[in-house]
C-alpha cells in the first residue's frame, strides 16, 4: 500500500512540474509576442490615443458650448 502512495504521489509532483513548465514557457511567449507587438504597432498606439484624447476634449468642449449656449438663449427670451 506504501508503494503505491509513493508512486502516486512521485507521479503526481512529476506531472505538476512538466505542465507548470508548460505554462510557464507558455507565459513567457506570449509575453514577448505582446513586447515584439508593441514595438510593432507603438506608434499607430501612440496616435491612436492622442486622437482619442483630442476627440474627448472636443466631444467635451462642445457640451460646454452647446450649454453655455442653451443657457444664454434661455436668458434672452
């Protein structure tokens, strides 16, 4: 009964490290494929987002101009 327990508990830290090493090598890869994108794409990201934040402000500063406006109308009649 003792070896049995033994073997199974050998073949179970055996099979624990081979898929941790799996994922591990797993996690790396795909860790620099992401860098190897990112060096890739950087500057359509990079533009991508000062579009983006320019588009905001604009969205924004129209609100404001389109209330200003509404308020002043409103004050007028």
């Amino acid at each position: 009964m003792k070896k049995i327990f033994t073997k199974v508990v050998g073949m179970t830290l055996i099979l624990t490290f081979i898929v941790g090493g799996a994922a591990g090598a797993l996690v790396f890869h795909v860790n620099d494929a992401a860098e190897a994108v990112k060096q890739e794409y950087g500057s359509e990201i990079e533009s991508y987002f000062s579009e983006r934040d320019e588009k905001i402000k604009n969205d924004v500063q129209h609100l404001t101009q389109t209330e200003i406006q509404r308020l002043r109308d409103e004050t007028n009649q």
